[in-house]
C-alpha cells in the first residue's frame, strides 16, 4: 500500500492489468484503500490503441499482475519490483 500512496503522490502515469486481465495504460492512481486503488486516464495520455478510455475505475490490489511506469522505464520497473520484493 505504501508504493501505491507513493506513486499517486508523484502522481505517477502506469500501466497497470488488474482485475481478472483487464488492462488499464495511461492511468494515474488517484486514491488508495486497503484493498484496493482508484484509476483514471491521465490527462497527458497517449490515445493510443489499447489506451485505457474509461472513466474512474477500481482495482483490486490482490488482482495486480503487472504495474510499469507508462514511459517503459528501466529505473522505474526496477524500483517497483524491488518494492514488490520481485
């Protein structure tokens, strides 16, 4: 829960797939629970094919197969997964 509050501080734009493979590109956590984040697509996201389009969304946590930075990141990726423990 922690690096989830940090990336919606920093107000970070991630690729997330979450709840049973849905994938959400372009997004920004906007707030955090115990079980799960809120989504919406950043303001300065891509539209792209595959870009995430809907609204404000919920993930659950537990369902979280795959969290990168948008902008493909080697040093963003790395962090997460040594914050996963990965």
């Amino acid at each position: 829960m922690k690096l989830c509050e940090r990336l919606m501080n920093e107000g970070v734009e991630l690729n997330i797939t979450g709840n049973d493979g849905v994938h959400y590109n372009g997004v920004r956590i906007t707030e955090v629970y115990d079980d799960f984040i809120a989504v919406e697509p950043s303001n300065t996201a891509m539209r792209q094919a595959g870009q995430f389009r809907g609204g404000h969304t919920y993930v659950n946590i537990a369902t979280i197969t795959r969290l990168e930075h948008a902008g493909q990141s080697d040093r963003v990726q790395d962090s997460i997964r040594r914050s996963l423990g990965r």
